[in-house]
C-alpha cells in the first residue's frame, strides 16, 4: 500500500493537478475506477496484454468519470497516471462494496452525545 505522501508526489508528476483536485475527488476516483475495470478492459485495443496496466483510459471511461467527479479530462488522465498501478492492482468484492439497507442504524450517536464526548 502506499503511502499518502507517495501517492502525492505520482499525482504531482502531473502539472497543476494537485493544486485543482481536492482529497474527496481522489478518494471518489479511487472508489469509482475500480468498479469500472470490466469496462475498461472491454474497451482495450486487441494488441493489450490483460496481465498489464492500461496505460490510458478509454476516452469513453475517462469521460464518464470526469463527469462524475467534475473535472477534466486531462486531470482524469493525470490522476490515472498517478494512482493506475494502486488501483488496477485493487481487489474489488462488489459484496463488501454494496449499501445494505439501514446498515449504519445500529450506530445511534446524537450531536449531543458527540461533543459531550470531546
């Protein structure tokens, strides 16, 4: 796993990205991208080997998610230069990842209580 500092300095590698995108929109690409790996191995050229990284985005994907997160396109790009090899190598169980219906209900913590708490 890398380190936040890592990951700052593969993101930086691309100019002006870290100084535009915010924290929540790297944590929203890391948890968006990876349930889009059957897409985007779908969309590769017939020359790729499945057992390497895409070195880009289908134009299609890259799209999408920055859409979804509301950024360019060229910023999508740099965030999937950055963190491609972190997150292609991310084992997604879509059970773990799906909401289950009122799965937070047994956590019961008012204002009050927190900032009595603190």
């Amino acid at each position: 796993m890398a380190t936040f500092q890592q990951v700052f300095k593969l993101l930086d590698q691309t100019p002006g990205l870290t100084s535009y995108i915010t924290l929540q929109t790297v944590l929203d690409f890391v948890a968006i991208v990876p349930k889009l790996k059957e897409a985007i191995v779908h969309l590769q050229d017939a020359t790729w080997v499945p057992e390497d990284v895409p070195s880009v985005l289908p134009d299609t994907v890259c799209a999408f998610i920055g859409g979804k997160l509301g950024i360019p396109l060229d910023l999508v790009d740099g965030m999937w230069d950055g963190l491609k090899i972190y997150i292609w190598e991310c084992k997604l169980n879509a059970k773990d990842n799906e909401m289950k219906p009122n799965e937070f209900d047994e956590i019961d913590i008012s204002l009050s209580d927190a900032l009595s708490a603190s």
